[in-house]
C-alpha cells in the first residue's frame, strides 16, 4: 500500500472540490434571485460525478469484441435546474431551496473536514505521533 496514494484523501479532496463549486453555483443563485429570466445551476449528485470520475473501461480480449462504452470521467457538468414556479419577471429562484441546499452542502463539507482529520489523526496515531489537541 502506497501511503502517498490512499483512495479515501483523494475521494475526500473530490468531495471537497464538489462542495467548493456547489457552494459557488449557489451564491450565484441566491445573488440573481431578482434577475429577470435568471435560470438556477447546481451540480449533478456527488454520486453522479464520482461514478464518471472512476469509471472502468472494459479491455477487448478479442479482435472481435466491440468496444465498450463506459465513461471517461471528465468535468462535473453544470446542470440548470427545472423550477416549479416562476416569478412574473420570468426568474426562477426560489430562495428557500436555494437556502436549504446551501446548508446541505455547508454540512457536508463540515462532515467531509471532520473524516478527513480523523484519519489523518489515525495515521499519526499509527506512526507512533501524537496529535495536538
């Protein structure tokens, strides 16, 4: 095992970085929400993003064997929401969902810091050091 190359720091950095761009597509929505026409964003699922991330590509054992089709990973695409009311002026932010996911996405970064230093606390504790505080 690589201790440079462990899977959960760098799922937990991934985390971070999604939780990072949400909280700024967020703020953009809750700064428009007297714009006329502004359409929200928001980012797909974390699980959406991850399983495009780690996506396997199926290897062709045979000349014959087509190729498959599984994704490459790329970028976390913006997705703009569907609202379910609109203002007259055409814009469609409804701030209390705004809000809520702002704070969703707010405890889960929380959580996310939180793991992170408890397994860097496990792995000092491991390698006989000790942790302040």
């Amino acid at each position: 095992m690589d201790p440079l190359n462990i899977g959960l720091f760098d799922m937990a950095e991934r985390r971070l970085a999604w939780t990072e761009k949400r909280q700024e597509l967020l703020a953009q929505n809750v700064a428009n929400a007297n714009t006329p026409r502004y359409q929200p964003h928001d980012l797909q699922p974390f699980a959406a993003t991850l399983s495009q991330t780690f996506g396997v590509a199926p290897v062709r054992t045979q000349p014959g064997h087509l190729p498959g089709t599984a994704a490459t990973g790329g970028a976390q695409p913006e997705a703009t929401e569907s609202p379910a009311i609109r203002a007259p002026d055409g814009n469609a932010v409804a701030l209390d969902t705004q809000l809520v996911k702002v704070a969703d996405t707010a405890t889960t970064q929380t959580l996310v810091t939180t793991i992170y230093k408890k397994y860097l606390g496990l792995f000092s504790l491991a390698l006989g050091q000790s942790t302040p505080g």
